[in-house]
C-alpha cells in the first residue's frame, strides 16, 4: 500500500501544472462553451416543445 502511494506522489511530481492565466484562460472557455450549449438547448427545446404543442393543436379537431 505504500509503494502505491509513493507511486502517486512520484507521478504527481511528473505533472506539468498549468499557469495561473492558463487556468483563467481555459476556465473561461469552458463558461463561454457552457453557456454557449445551455442557449443551444434552451432553443432547441423551444422549438421542439412548440412544434408539438402546433401539432397537438392541429390534431385535436380530427380526434372528437
């Protein structure tokens, strides 16, 4: 069990840690493509539910 550890300690110390504006920088991009894909959705799902809503709409009257 110690060795493993001393393995992990021993890798970690290999890890090429990034910078402080890199960890900005990328921390940025991955909010701007978050709220890129969450507004995608948002419209997507939109119109999904209101050509279903159209549709059902449509429908009713040949039902009754």
């Amino acid at each position: 069990m110690f060795k493993f550890i001393g393995s992990i300690v021993a890798e970690m110390r290999l890890v090429s840690w990034p910078t402080w504006q890199e960890a900005r920088r990328d921390f940025a991009m991955v909010v701007q493509y978050s709220i890129f894909f969450m507004f995608f959705v948002m419209i997507f799902d939109w119109i999904i539910k209101n050509g279903i809503t159209q549709a059902v709409k449509l429908l009713v009257p040949f039902i009754k």
